[in-house]
C-alpha cells in the first residue's frame, strides 16, 4: 500500500474539516456519540466514525458504495475512510472524546499490509493532533485471510497505544473465539441480538450475565442500537457501560455541533472571564420514565 493513500484522496476545506473522493463518490463522516453510565447519568464518552457516500451530490448507501468497489479496492478505501475520520475529529470533535474507527480483518492478508496501516495512522495522527490513546480499532465480523497477520497487527495496534474493540458481539461461536483471540478492551453488542435479548426475562438475565463476565475480565461493554427508552433503562440495568443509539443521539455530518461537549474548551472559556456565567456542557441526553422491557414482554 503506497504510503498515505489516504490523504491522497482528501480534499481539505476552510472550515478545518475533510472530504474524501473515489472515483465517482464524495465521501463524508459522520459521528455518532456513545454515552457512558456514571453515577446515575450519562456522559459523553467516545464518537464512532461512519462513512456517508455521496453521489452528484445524491446521498447512497454505504452498502451501495461498497458494493461498487472492487474487492482488490478495498484496502485502500479502508485507509481513505479512517484517515477522514480521523482529521475530521481533530477539526470538529471535544478534544477529550475517543474515537471509534473500524478495521475490516478481510483486508490484512500479509505482514507488510498491516505495517502499511499502521504506518498511515501514524502520519494521519500527527497531522490531526490526536493522541493514540484515544482512538479505538473496531475489528468487525469479518473474517481475515491471515489470522496470524491480523493477531499481529492487534498486537502492534495496542503496543502503539491504541485500544481494541470487537464489533457487533452476538451469539455465534465465532464472536466468542475473536474475543479469545484479540482480548480486546471492549466489546460492541450487536444491535438486534440485545433487543431479542431484552424482549424476555430469560434473554436479559442472558444478557447482564455475559456483561457482568465481561466487567471482571476487564473488559467494558457497549450496547448499540439502542432506539427507545425502555431499551436505555434496560442498558443501565444490566450493567452495561456505555450505550449508542437513537434515543440519545443520531450521528451528524463533519463539521457537527459536537463541540458544545468539549470540557476543555469550556475550562479555556471560563479562565479568560472568570465572571461569566458558567459554560453549559451541552445538551444533555433525556433520560427515560422507569419502564422495563417492552409492552407484553415477560
């Protein structure tokens, strides 16, 4: 992989923020936040970067765009999309979120694919002032063509500083030996896999016990998907750590209005007047009425 493949096919804005092209695609970020449970409420945690193709200025699918690029493209477009989240979030995201980036495993068939990657991040890092240790590498449910080159590259991805999440958890075997394999710091649930779960008070014992297994293993927890309120209440009860989904947030187009959350900005804002009121940290996400599980539910 030609070094800074990424950036090659970055069009840089006055607004401080980035969009991609290929081939006949704009290529767009958008964020989602994650909240946390704290003490009783929820705060901001991490934003997860997803890609938002557009065509003539039409917007697609990302199922659709993907579905046009040939496979030996894939590769590419991996670093494309990571290096626009990622300088998007430097331009546009609180400086003290983490940042949610995916890894496809299909695309690591060789050691020195892998150092590539690694390398491009670096490069896009520095350029974004983002600090490693704030970036989390989703690798999602597909399989990789070298198990040994991706179990390396997780390596290096994690001697780098950078955190490992696995995606869309479910109850193949499959997701159980990925989290043998890659040990990772936190595990995304799937989406429809926790709401089935939540709907039956079997499925939700099912549920807070493989949460809690996590949590002693070290390893945090995050429910996605998550699109009404009983489902938000659920979360917070099974011990979940952090949440995504909807009812607290939809993802917004780069440059979002994201920074409101920035805690540091707001210390910066409130140290040049001190007689100013003080700075609100953002919207807060509504929190919902006690109600568990769905109407009818048992």
């Amino acid at each position: 992989m030609p070094r800074s493949i990424g950036l090659a096919h970055i069009i840089r804005h006055d607004d401080g923020t980035s969009t991609g092209v290929w081939g006949l695609y704009t290529l767009q970020s958008a964020f989602q936040p994650i909240f946390a449970f704290k003490e009783g409420k929820l705060s901001l945690a991490a934003f997860e970067g997803l890609i938002r193709p557009f065509r003539d200025g039409e917007p697609q699918s990302p199922s659709t765009f993907f579905s046009t690029c040939p496979a030996s493209d894939r590769l590419h477009i991996e670093a494309l999309t990571r290096t626009l989240h990622l300088l998007n979030a430097g331009a546009c995201l609180p400086q003290d979120a983490s940042i949610f980036v995916n890894f496809d495993p299909s695309v690591f068939t060789e050691r020195t694919v892998a150092d590539s990657a690694l390398r491009e991040m670096r490069l896009v890092l520095h350029e974004s002032g983002i600090d490693p240790s704030r970036v989390v590498c989703e690798v999602t449910e597909q399989r990789s063509a070298s198990q040994e080159t991706l179990h390396s590259f997780v390596a290096a991805l994690r001697a780098n500083g950078f955190r490992i999440a696995v995606d869309d958890y479910g109850a193949d075997d499959s997701d159980i030996h990925r989290i043998q394999e890659l040990k990772p710091d936190i595990v995304k649930f799937d989406a429809l896999w926790i709401t089935q779960l939540m709907e039956s008070g079997a499925g939700f014992a099912l549920l807070t016990s493989m949460v809690k297994s996590f949590e002693a293993q070290g390893i945090r927890t995050v429910f996605e998907g998550i699109e009404e309120s009983w489902q938000l209440e659920l979360a917070e009860k099974s011990g979940a750590s952090m949440v995504q989904g909807f009812v607290l947030a939809r993802p917004e187009l780069a440059p979002t209005s994201f920074r409101v959350f920035d805690k540091s900005r707001q210390a910066r804002a409130a140290s040049v007047d001190t007689t100013a009121p003080a700075a609100s940290p953002g919207p807060q996400p509504a929190r919902p009425a006690k109600a568990f599980g769905r109407k009818g539910a048992t």
